[in-house]
C-alpha cells in the first residue's frame, strides 16, 4: 500500500508538470501572436530566450518519468501512463518550438506595414491554446471521449489555416511585391496549425492510455 500511495504521489507531481509545461507552451504561442500584432521585437526575442525554460521542464519531467519506472515498475495501465507523458512532453516541446519559429518571424518581418488585418491568424492561435488546455484536462482526468472530441475540432483550425492561405495568395497574385510579407504570414499560420495537430496527437496518446490501443483519432477520411 505504501508503494502504491508513493507511486501515485510522484505520477500526481508529474502531472501538476505536466499542466506547467502546457501553461509555459500556450503563453508562447498567445504571446508571439501578440508579438506579430504589435511589432514587438522584443516580447519575440523574449519568448525565444524563454523556449529553453520550457525545454528543461521537458527534461525534468523525462528524469521523474524514468525514475518512477526504475523504482516503482510500473505494469499495464500505469505503465502506459508514463509512457504517455513522455510523449506528451515531447508534443509540447515542439508547440513551444512553433512558437519559437513564430517569434523569429516576427524579428524578420521588423517594422514593415503589416499586408492585413490579423483577424484569422488570432483565432487559430487562440482556438489551438483552447484545445491544448482541454487536452491536457482530458488526460489527466482519463477522458477518452473529451479527447476524441478535441481532435475532431482540428477541423476548425485546418479551415482557418486554408482561409489565410487562400487569401495570401490572392494577394500575391494582385501583386508580386506582396509575395515576401504574404509568405511570411503563410509561415506563420503552418506554425499555428502544426501546433494544433500536436494536440491531436496528446489526444490518441490519452486514449491509449484508457484503451491500451494506439488509433489515428479525428483524421480525415480523404
């Protein structure tokens, strides 16, 4: 019993990291959308000075994780619960890199005048945090339906991303002068819709843990 209360005490610290490390990832990504709207250069080489505080949570979590293996010997459903987490580190690393490339972009683009409005790119940012933040609860609390719904609303952010895209073009047909800002827009919003497909993926590694079966969830048919 005294393991047992042990295990689940130290599997209870890693998943308070876990919810950090979300936190730490979501502010990346809202602040460097912030970052491009307001031409901040600074907020943007801040969030990229910051990226490898969030590399380190990775790092720390990775060490707890196998230590839990290496003395606690996890089986079945517990074991797959570790093996989860490391993958979810793994995902929000690489959202907070998205992040990371979404900032450097905005050193690049400087103080030029912005080629539109950013009405579509904010709504992918904020919609992609949203779905980050109820991932992370869905697996935690061992949801496998909110984590199938989840991922199913990558959909929105895909639609999102191809609306940018289409009207990126446009303006780059319009006028060849455009194309550099235009590609660079388009940069950004393949970042944001990366990063939602991240939070697809902690998605099936929730269901994996409750079903014990690794499955492709919200994916298109077509």
């Amino acid at each position: 019993m005294e393991i047992r209360a042990t295990y689940h005490k130290k599997l209870k610290g890693i998943q308070d990291d876990i919810l950090a490390m979300g936190s730490m990832s979501s502010k990346a990504i809202l602040n460097s959308i912030e970052a491009l709207k307001y031409r901040n250069i600074e907020q943007a080489k801040q969030i990229i000075d910051n990226d490898v505080i969030i590399n380190q949570k990775r790092f720390e979590i990775e060490e707890k994780c196998i230590e839990l293996i290496a003395t606690q010997q996890p089986m079945a459903n517990d074991l797959r619960t570790i093996v989860a987490v490391l993958n979810i580190i793994t995902e929000l690393e690489r959202i907070g890199d998205y992040a990371l490339g979404i900032s450097r972009i905005v050193i690049m683009i400087g103080d030029e005048p912005p080629l539109k409005p950013l009405i579509d790119v904010p709504r992918m940012a904020e919609k992609t945090v949203d779905m980050l933040r109820r991932s992370l609860e869905a697996f935690i609390n061992h949801d496998a339906e909110s984590a199938k719904q989840i991922s199913a609303e990558d959909d929105l952010v895909d639609n999102l991303y191809d609306q940018v895209y289409r009207e990126l073009l446009v303006f780059m047909m319009e006028d060849p002068k455009t194309i550099t800002r235009a590609t660079r827009l388009m940069w950004v919003a393949h970042n944001l819709e990366r990063a939602a497909d991240r939070v697809t993926n902690i998605c099936e590694r929730t269901v994996f843990v409750i079903t014990g079966k690794m499955e492709e969830i919200g994916a298109s048919k077509y």
